[in-house]
C-alpha cells in the first residue's frame, strides 16, 4: 500500500459539544456583524440629522433676521394713534423675535456640542 492511500482515523470525544460551541463562536460572531452594520446605520442617520437641523437652524436664523428687518420700529416713530392691542402686540411680537433668537442661538451651541460627538 502506497502512502497516499494511507488513512488515519481519530476519534474525537465530545466533538457533538465541539461543533456546539463551533456553532456558537459563529453565531457571536454574525451578530457582532450584525450590530456593527446598526451601528454604522445610526452613525450615518445621526450625521444626516445633524446636517439637516443645522440647514433648517440656518433658515430659521435667517427668517428671524427677515422678520426683524421687516418690524416696524417703535422708537422714535410719528406720534400716530394706534390702539392699545396694536401697542402691546407689537412689544409680544418683539419679546417673541428676541426670545426665538435667545432659542436659537441656544440651539445652534448644544448642536455644536453634538457635531463634535
């Protein structure tokens, strides 16, 4: 008999309890595989969230800048009659442009603090 043709048979005991753990080694490893493509997921999906709150606090910024501009001046302004609403209306739409603008520079610092997650 030539060597090629020779063959050696081992018995391996407990290899039912090898090919399990075999078995498990694999599955741990498919679902790091699998947590790790999340992960990757969530990465991409928080960036694209980030962006996009940054555009949009961009927008808002400038539309606060708009209506701003765009608010009469009180001050120094022709002594007209405007009833009490029209007064106390404009200093709410005021305090609201000032306090939106407070919020949004508010927002514009915790989003810095995010991007640099």
């Amino acid at each position: 008999m030539a060597a090629e043709d020779e063959q050696l048979y081992v018995r391996v005991d407990g290899y039912k309890v090898l090919l399990q753990d075999l078995e498990a080694v694999r599955q741990i490893i498919q679902n790091i595989n699998e947590a790790s493509e999340v992960l990757s997921q969530v990465r991409e999906v928080k960036e694209k969230s980030i962006d996009t709150i940054y555009e949009n606090v961009d927008r808002l910024n400038e539309k606060l800048e708009d209506i701003e501009i765009e608010m009469p001046e009180v001050e120094g302004a022709v002594a007209t009659y405007n009833p009490p609403e029209d007064d106390s209306q404009t200093d709410r739409i005021d305090d609201s442009v000032q306090e939106l603008h407070s919020e949004l520079e508010s927002l514009q610092s915790e989003l810095s603090g995010l991007g640099d997650q």
